[in-house]
C-alpha cells in the first residue's frame, strides 16, 4: 500500500533501556507542552530473548495522549528506518506528530528508534486517521449512502486502542450540515490494520450481521470500508463492559445470559474461510511461552514445563466439528447495556472449536474471582453460572475439552499481565494465573 521496504528492521537482542534514560534521551527533541518525565511503558512486545518493543505513552500538548514506540534496531537500520519515516509521514504545515520535533527518531546510544504516533512503518495510514482535517472528505464521501446528501464540517479524533505495526481503533465525533438529520451519525468508530489482516476481516462484521436478527448479542453495523486506508468503518454500539459488572448482584444472572448468547454465537450458519484449530493453538502456547520465559527469568523451568504439559493436553484432542467462534471472547469486549448485550472486536472470529471461548471467558473470570478474594463471592457465582449454562446446552465432546482450553488461556492471561509493566500487580496476577493453570491442568476445573 505505502511502497515501503516490506522486510522487518533486524532485531538485537537485549532488554528495552529503562525509562529514566529514555526520557533524557528524549527531552531534547520535545516540545515543552510534552511531559516527558510521567511517559511510562505501557505494554511490551516480546520474543524469545526478551522485549523488543515497547509502547511508551504519556500527557501530550493538549490534554491528548502522548504515544511512542521503541524498537531496538541496528544502528545502521536504524538510521535507515528514522530517514524513510520522517520523509514519509512530513506534511506541509508542521510536523505530523504534535510535541516532537519529527516522527521518528534513532537513539544511536540506546539502539533504539522511535515513532511517534502516528507514524507506524507498518500502518502507513494512521498519519492520515489521525488528522480529522484530512480525514473530513474521506468519511463524508463512505458515509454517503446513509447521510442525506449532509456535508461533513468537522470531524474530532480520539483513539481508543493503538497496537503498534498491528491496528488502530478510531472513535470520530461528527459535525454535519444539512442532510437529514435522522440518518447522520454523530459517532463513528474506525479501524485500520495492516493490509492482510483488512482484506480478511472486512466482511465478518457485514456476513454476521446478516444473522443478526435472531442473535442475543447485539452487533455493531457495518458503516463501509475505505480499501485505500485498510479501513473499516462501524457504529457506535451503547454500554458498559461486561467485566467492570463483576461485583453487581445481578452478574451471576448476566453470565448465564452470556454464556446463552455465546452458545447461540456458536450456532450460527456462517462459514468463514480461515480456520483456528488444535495446531495454531499449540504454536501460540509456544510462541507464548518461550516469550513468558523471557520475561520471567527465575520461573523459566515451572513456565517451560507448563507450555509443555498444555502442548500435550492440546495434542491429545480429538478433533473437533470446526464451528464459528470469537477467537477473543472476554469481558472486554461485551458491552452490557440495561437489558441489551452487545458483542464487538469480531475480527478475529475463525472457524475453530468452541471450547475455546468458553476457556477464555472462563480464565478471566477466574482471574476476578482471585481478585475478589473474601471480600465477595459474586465473581465466583458468575463464573459458576457462566459454565454450568453452557455446558448445559452444548454437547458431550465440546464440554469435555473446555478445561483444557480454561487451563490454556490461564497460561496466556498470566503471560499477558507480565507484559503490562505499568500493572504494579503484574507479579501476584502473574502467578496467580499460573497456579489457576496447574490446578486446572491437575484437577479440572472447580
């Protein structure tokens, strides 16, 4: 799409430098507006020999979240890479990226090289997401359809979650001018993924719309794509997430309801064209947990045994009818609203094995249980009821490899809390989640 050089920068080996030098590093490119002295890292990319890459975000001029992005490249890449961004992302009018002095920035004395967001080698279209000026034309010309003819006249940004050289999600607030009022939304939110990850999921949200009717879930609607950003575009949908409900005396009763949706989800007559089987998920415990090794040195062995132990168990399954599933089924992304559950993040939805949203949803669970501790049993009720209604309408076989999908994700969410180094309870969740595993993987689940 942006003509770039495709090959990924050539990664050294070695820990991100801690945040104090990086900020003496920076000073001295930043505006005074930018307090740079409270960036911390937000979340870190790993690989088996440590973090790579770390997302550094902070107050930015403006009131408007400050976000950087570290690599650790080579010093001759690295000069290479901060030269083809910022002649990129420059733009008549100033620089594209408020507080820096340009997008991208090569640290030759920490080996590292900074993007400031928006600028992303691989998302060659946030710069132009990012600025509502530019973006004005964009969403009037998609929006069409449905806007009465109204003229867009302002359009206000703000990003909801940005993974670096992955996604963005975009939320526009909308001024519009004539048109019918009715028809024009005020809110639309937007993602843009990498160019791959664009053409497959640009269609589930419209495919499983279709069936919308009969579903429990409420379903964001498609709003159209602008192919030329690897964008899609997609309503506004109301309510709160399921997970911050959790000490509510009516969770219990909400799981039940939740786990009658998901099971419906699991029904529906879509057949996607990717699959999410036994395979990628022993990949992705081993990717995880050479990484979660990396990151947690003195608990190599105990982590390296556990990967092992979930491999075999994950191995041992019969296949199972692939049926159309999440792929991300959490708190997080249920939206609950009065008696309205709503359902959203549907890009990773695969044909692959139930059992494996019901193992996530139920690892997060857990993990609010643990967090409650004494002081209440609701999370533990809810998760209870979450189970027992969908194992009550699902078959023999799927309900006889839900554990090992539960113990799985336990691993994978411990793995995930370590990766949050802003978390001060990153260490007791991190352990936490991985006694939860070996109680599963040892005694099923409770």
């Amino acid at each position: 799409m942006d003509g770039r050089d495709p090959r990924p920068p050539a990664d050294m080996t070695g820990s991100i430098p801690d945040v104090a030098r990086v900020r003496a590093f920076l000073r001295r490119w930043c505006d005074t507006e930018v307090a740079v002295d409270r960036l911390e890292v937000s979340h870190l990319t790993v690989g088996p020999d440590g973090p790579r890459r770390a997302l550094y975000e902070g107050p930015g001029p403006g009131g408007q979240v400050l976000r950087l992005v570290a690599q650790r490249v080579e010093p001759a890449e690295g000069r290479r890479l901060e030269a083809e961004l910022n002649r990129d992302h420059r733009r008549p009018g100033g620089p594209a990226t408020p507080g820096f002095a340009q997008p991208a920035i090569y640290a030759p004395e920490l080996h590292l090289l900074f993007q400031a967001f928006p600028a992303d080698r691989r998302l060659g279209a946030l710069a132009q997401a990012a600025d509502g000026g530019a973006m004005a034309a964009v969403l009037e010309a998609a929006l069409a359809p449905r806007t009465g003819g109204a003229r867009l006249v302002g359009v206000a940004v703000h990003v909801v979650r940005y993974k670096p050289a992955r996604k963005c999600l975009f939320r526009y607030e909308l001024t519009w001018a004539g048109g019918a009022a009715p028809s024009r939304p005020a809110v639309v939110y937007a993602k843009v993924a990498r160019r791959s990850k664009f053409e497959r999921t640009r269609h589930i949200l419209g495919r499983l719309r279709a069936h919308a009717d009969s579903l429990v879930f409420e379903l964001p609607e498609p709003l159209g794509t602008v192919p030329e950003l690897c964008m899609e575009l997609f309503s506004h949908l109301a309510g709160v997430h399921f997970s911050t409900l959790v000490t509510t005396d009516a969770f219990p009763q909400l799981c039940e309801r939740v786990a009658a949706g998901l099971h419906h989800f699991h029904t529906l007559p879509v057949a996607l064209g990717w699959e999410w089987d036994v395979a990628a998920n022993v990949a992705r415990v081993s990717d995880s947990a050479a990484e979660f090794a990396a990151l947690l040195p003195a608990e190599r062995p105990r982590i390296a045994a556990l990967g092992q132990d979930l491999r075999a168990h994950l191995g041992a399954l019969p296949p199972p009818p692939l049926r159309l599933i999440h792929g991300d089924f959490h708190g997080g992304n249920i939206l609950v609203d009065g008696t309205r559950i709503g359902l959203v993040d549907l890009e990773s939805c695969a044909m692959g094995d139930p059992a494996d949203d019901v193992g996530s949803n139920w690892a997060q669970l857990t993990w609010h249980t643990l967090k409650a501790g004494a002081r209440t049993p609701i999370p533990s009720l809810g998760r209870h009821a979450f189970l027992e209604a969908y194992l009550r309408r699902t078959d023999a076989e799927t309900a006889a490899r839900v554990p090992t999908y539960a113990a799985m994700h336990c691993f994978l969410f411990a793995y995930q809390c370590r990766r949050h180094p802003q978390d001060p309870a990153r260490y007791e969740n991190a352990e936490a989640m991985l006694a939860a595993c070996e109680q599963v993987l040892a005694k099923g689940l409770p």
